[in-house]
C-alpha cells in the first residue's frame, strides 16, 4: 500500500466492491436490442469526444477506477498506456485479478495524493469519483499531473439543486447515514476557478434532477440549479496551481434550506 490509511478508509474497505458490482449490474441489465449497457452507453458519449478532442494520445490515468468496467475501454485507444487507482486496496486487487496485464499500472491512493510525477499524462478520467473526494485538493493535484494540452473528465454533484428533488434529498441523508464520502460542488465557483486559471472548458452538460444523468436528459447552459454535472477541461497552458479556494461542501444549499 503506497500511503497511510485515513479515516476515509475504512469506509471503502468495508464491502463496497460488492455494493458497486450489484448496483452496476442493476444499472446494466441488458434488453434485447441494446447494444451497450445504460452505465457504458452514457459514458461513452463522453468517452468519445475526448477521444476525437486529444492532440496526442499518451498516458491515461483513471482515478477512482473502482472495479474497472472501463478499463477495456480505455486499453483500446491507450494500448500499454492505462494507469489505475483507488482508495480502496480491495477494489485494486479485485482490478489485478481481473486486468492481470495491468497489474504493475494499477495502485492503491487517494484522488489527492497520486503516486506520479508532474505532466505524466494526456488524459485523466475522473468519473463518480469527484463527489466523494476533498475536492479542492485533487482538482490542484490533477492538474499538476496533466500535461500541456491535456483533457480531464469530471462529474460531480451541485451544491443548490431542487428543493422538490426528493431523490436527491433522500440520497443525500441515506448517504449521510451509512457515512459515505459526499461533497456538492459550488459548480459555478468551480468553473470560474477554472477558467482563471487557464483552463478551457470545451464541453458541459448539465442534468437537472436526480436520475436525469443515466438518461442523459441534459442542458448545456447552467441552469441556477440542478443536482450533477458533467464537463471535459483542457489545460492550455504551463501554470503553477495554488492552493484552491473552498468551492465544495459536505451539505447542499438543499438540505439546508429543508432541513435545517
């Protein structure tokens, strides 16, 4: 294991591969006549336009990789060129178990402490990760590891989404409940650091209530609220990056105003 154990830990460790591998497979029962299941289906609409938009296909990294539905995907435009990590050590070994060819790729780390140099690569995937890491921190860290020209793929949630969005509401109590990780973007915010700070945001979408985003039912413009968000940057230019203001939350503005 390439760092110490933080009170984020044990949560991780504690039979979450198998809540993901049952709630992926739910996600992914297959009718007939789909090609693709709905999980991989919604990110390959992603998937692609990173592929078309990379000037040069180096080195990708998937932070959050969890069991690694997508790194077959990913093997197949970046041959010898995938890299992996996770906080939780079981989901890492579940991964070399399963992708044996990937096994000196694939480490046990949290999104905020990678174990690579600077500029290491063209592409970093961070997908349903975001929400459940400190994120001003790994936004920093990230973009140090991204070389000049390079895409990162984020989702997260935002922080002020509907107050009759019972979903959302009940998904972040439950959450809440069980002790899960769980962060709300200041989306916003976070673009605006963004674009400061010479980073292009060449595309967003945004998903209105909870649910919308496995439909891909989106808007591009960013509405005033909405639950998630999903958005390809690209880094245009060498920069040191400092320390990020607060731009993330444990409470949405929703529950406040509901519960609180």
């Amino acid at each position: 294991m390439l760092y110490k154990q933080d009170k984020r830990q044990h949560y991780w460790e504690n039979n979450y591969l198998k809540y993901w591998r049952e709630r992926v497979k739910l996600q992914n029962t297959l009718s007939k006549k789909d090609s693709l299941p709905p999980d991989m289906r919604v990110y390959k609409k992603f998937y692609d336009k990173i592929v078309v938009s990379l000037k040069k296909k180096g080195e990708m990294l998937d932070v959050g990789v969890g069991f690694g539905r997508f790194l077959t995907t990913f093997q197949k435009d970046f041959p010898h060129k995938v890299w992996g990590t996770d906080i939780s050590q079981q989901m890492i070994d579940y991964c070399k178990k399963t992708y044996p060819g990937l096994k000196k790729h694939l480490f046990a780390a949290p999104a905020e402490k990678q174990p690579f140099t600077k500029k290491s690569f063209s592409f970093i995937n961070v997908w349903a990760t975001f929400d459940a890491v400190y994120q001003e921190k790994t936004l920093r860290h990230i973009l140090e590891l991204l070389d000049d020209e390079g895409l990162i793929l984020l989702t997260g949630k935002n922080f002020n989404y509907y107050d009759t969005d019972k979903k959302a509401l009940e998904a972040e109590i439950n959450a809440r409940k069980k002790k899960h990780p769980n962060y709300f973007t200041n989306t916003k915010k976070l673009i605006s650091l963004l674009k400061r700070n010479n980073i292009e945001i060449l595309y967003q979408y945004f998903f209105k209530r909870r649910g919308d985003f496995a439909k891909f039912s989106h808007v591009r413009t960013m509405p005033k609220k909405f639950y998630e968000y999903a958005i390809i940057v690209k880094k245009t230019k060498n920069k040191v990056y400092k320390k990020f203001p607060t731009f993330s939350y444990k409470y949405s503005d929703t529950f406040k105003r509901v519960h609180i």
